[in-house]
C-alpha cells in the first residue's frame, strides 16, 4: 500500500512524515466467507485477533493430520476474524484533512511567508511531492485539524483560491503499523479464510441444538437443579456452535444470571465458547441486537431465523422500540380507535427496503448474431432432414374408425353421467327409478372391448 504525505505545522515550523493511512469503512485485506474441507498434511496459519479454541485446533489437527504453523509463508490456509484488522492499526479512528496535492503546492509559497516556514523544511517538502508526481497524478496532502486551522487562516488573510473546497472536510482514518507493512501487502494478496469455516470444520461432529433440544436446555436452566445447570452448560460447550448459534444465543439471552452463577463458567470447554461467540466471563449478557450480530458475523442470519426471534421477543421490541437492528415501520391503532374510525389506519415510519437488482448477462451485439446464426442453422438443418411436406399421409381406417366409435361411446356415456347426476335427489328416490326407465340405462354400463371391461358406475 502506498504512504501518504502528512504535514504538520506548528509555529514557524512545517514537519514532514509519511504515513500509512486507509479510509475507516475500507477494509485493510479481504476475508472471504469460503467453506474449509480438511486434507491431511494442511498447514493453518491464524492472523491476529482470532478467537478459536486452542485445545479443540489440537485435537482437530491429531484426528485429521493437519497442523499450525506460525509463519504464514509456509501456511496452506490462512484464518482471519472481522477483528484481526485490528491488529494491524496503530492509530484507529483519526480525524484528518487533505488538499489535492496540486492545489496545496499552489498555495505553498504563501503559506511559507504567512507562517514564516524554515526554507530548508519547505524544500524537503516540495522534493516530496514532487517524487510522489513521478508515479502518482493525483494525490493528496494529509493533515490534522490544528494544522487546517493554520492553512485556513492562511487562505483567509492572503484571499487565496483552492479549486477543491473540500480542503477543510475531515474524514476518518486508521493509521496502519509500520512495522507491519510488509505483512499486510502480502496479506493483500493471498486469500484469508474467514475463521468459521474452521470452526464449522472442527464442530461438524459435534450434537447440533434444535429448536426441540433447545426447549429442553431452556427448561434446564429453569430448574432450581445445578446439576441441570451444569450439564445444559457442558452440552452447549460442546455443540456444534454454526449450526446451533441462533439457540447457544437465545440461551445465553435467557440464562446469562444462571450462567454466571455456576462454577462451570470457568471449564475450559465454556471459556473457549465464549470466546468464539466474543464474550466473556463477567459479561455474559446478551440481548436481541447481540444474537443479529453474531448471526450476521458467522453469516447465517435467514428470514426463519428472524421469524423465529420474533415470535419470543415481538413483544420486546413493541415495548423497547427502535434498536440497532430492528425498527418500527409503522404504527396502527387499536381495536376500539379502529371501530370508532371504522377503516383500518396504518401509518408507515420508514419506507420498504428495496433490494438491489440482479445483474443480468447482456449480451453483445456479436453474440446475439452468433446465437441467430446459430438458430438458423438447426432450423435450416432440421427440414432437410423432414419428410416432404407434400408426400401423401396414410391413415389405417379402422383404427380410425375404431377411435371414432370409442370416443362417441365415451361421449354418450359421460352425457348420461351428467344427466343422471342432474336429476339426483335424496329425497325423490322414485323419481329417480322412473328417469332410469326413460332413459332406459341401468345403474352400471359396462362394454367389452376384446377382453378389456370398463365400469363406468
């Protein structure tokens, strides 16, 4: 990654450093949601910041003969978390400002005379950015907010004119280790696994909580038992935590108290859950925005899932309102306002998220005639190889015949059908008996046909 130029002034004095900066919302390397198969003889390497059970890697890695490593040059999969990042940040959070580099060297004389800048400082600065043109068009000038504050008295007093007018917008930047550049622009090109993939590996055997079992421990922890209380700890500890995430949350949402009341909290096996869900033991307490998070961070937050939260805690939200992630889109009225009213009434708060479009494959111009040549010529080839349209066709006439008279038998018998279903009844049973006689049907037609009998009744 590339260093940016940040100025600093200060009395009479413009100092001059590079930095490593990245905009906050941008990520520093890319950590892809990919699915993880074992082979025997892979090498894992796990960048900073990520929470995985140490004991249950090892254990992993002896039944699957996999094993760690602790240089990620000689890694064959490398694990990351949305926190390793982190890791990687000297500074975090920054405010700072920026000038186009050409608008900022425009200005640069003044502003040595206003401040009465060291010279020497002045050149050093001038060499700079003068190399950075030799490789870059266009770039900008950092710096922070006392600094803008001294540039901006400049612009004011001397009328000076800056063709960008967003030279005093702060932006928020983190401030990568320099020590750590190298590893990060190698990170940059390798593909880093997302750390769940793994973890979904090691737990894949493991007893997976369904919405049955989860009934079960729930009424576990409700017991004044604390035997009950251990065991429901030790079997969430070792479930399947991807698969059974949305129930390991809602138990911890309803027991958190419970839970950090037993001795178990301190089992290596709980700990290490814990950790991977990112809690700790003096905070084990999680509510409805705490589950969406930790669904959306081990991706599989789905529209039953969230069907599921809001069938036990609708009311919640009713009672609490708007959250980090959920909010009320919109408001009615009760029964009696209703009647009073007599229409039904809904007032919208936020407008219907609208999702965005899926691209659609647009073909070009030469592929579209590629495809119609294409057409033409199965069509062209399909009637040289049909019968000529003007050969005469010959037709059995007694299978004609025969479907014919089938057809009208049918007929006849389904208009009989409708008739006598027509004139039926429950209480003209005689009438019935005389229309059969009119009609001169009985209750069951059958007709032979070789040896084939049909029961129309």
């Amino acid at each position: 990654m590339n260093t940016a130029i940040f100025i600093k002034i200060k009395d009479s004095f413009v100092e001059t450093s590079l930095k490593y900066y990245i905009e906050r919302n941008e990520p520093l390397f890319n950590i892809e949601p990919l699915t993880y198969t074992a082979s025997k003889g892979d090498k894992f390497y796990f960048l900073p910041g990520v929470n995985i059970p140490r004991a249950k890697v090892k254990t992993y890695n002896d039944n699957n003969g996999t094993k760690t490593v602790r240089d990620v040059n000689t890694a064959d999969y490398i694990f990351g978390s949305d926190k390793s990042q982190d890791e990687y940040f000297k500074n975090t959070g920054q405010w700072l400002y920026r000038m186009n580099h050409k608008d900022f060297l425009s200005i640069l004389p003044d502003l040595q005379k206003y401040h009465n800048f060291d010279p020497t400082a002045v050149s050093d600065l001038t060499d700079i950015i003068t190399a950075r043109e030799t490789t870059e068009e266009e770039f900008y000038i950092h710096y922070n907010y006392s600094s803008m504050q001294e540039i901006r008295e400049c612009i004011d007093k001397c009328k000076l004119q800056v063709s960008n007018n967003t030279w005093d917008d702060s932006y928020a930047f983190n401030e990568v280790d320099e020590t750590l550049i190298e590893e990060v622009n190698l990170l940059q090109t390798l593909t880093i696994y997302d750390v769940n993939a793994l973890i979904s590996a090691i737990s894949s055997n493991s007893v997976t909580i369904d919405y049955e079992m989860y009934g079960q421990l729930d009424n576990m922890f409700k017991s004044n038992d604390s035997d009950n209380h251990v065991l429901a700890m030790e079997i969430i500890a070792n479930c399947n935590v991807v698969d059974s995430l949305l129930f390991v949350e809602m138990l911890f949402k309803e027991h958190y108290y419970t839970m950090y009341d037993s001795r178990t909290k301190n089992h290596v096996n709980f700990k290490s859950l814990c950790s991977v869900l990112n809690k700790t033991g003096y905070r084990l307490q999680t509510d409805l925005d705490d589950i969406v998070k930790s669904l959306i961070a081990f991706n599989v937050l789905t529209d039953d899932k969230l069907d599921l939260l809001m069938n036990h805690y609708h009311k919640e939200i009713l009672k609490d309102g708007n959250s980090t992630f959920f909010n009320v889109k919109t408001i009615t009225l009760n029964v009696e306002a209703h009647k009073t009213l007599n229409k039904n009434y809904v007032y919208s708060v936020t407008d219907d998220f609208v999702p965005e479009p899926e691209e659609e494959e647009v073909l070009e111009e030469e592929e579209v005639l590629e495809v119609v040549e294409a057409v033409e010529e199965e069509v062209n080839t399909e009637s040289l190889n049909s019968e000529d349209l003007n050969d005469e066709v010959s037709f059995d006439l007694e299978q004609v015949n025969a479907i014919t008279e089938s057809e009208e038998t049918v007929r006849v018998t389904e208009t009989v059908r409708e008739e006598s279903v027509l004139l039926f009844d429950e209480n003209t049973t005689e009438d019935i008996k005389d229309t059969e006689e009119q009609l001169d049907i009985n209750p069951t037609i059958k007709e032979e046909n070789g040896d084939t009998e049909l029961d129309w009744f």
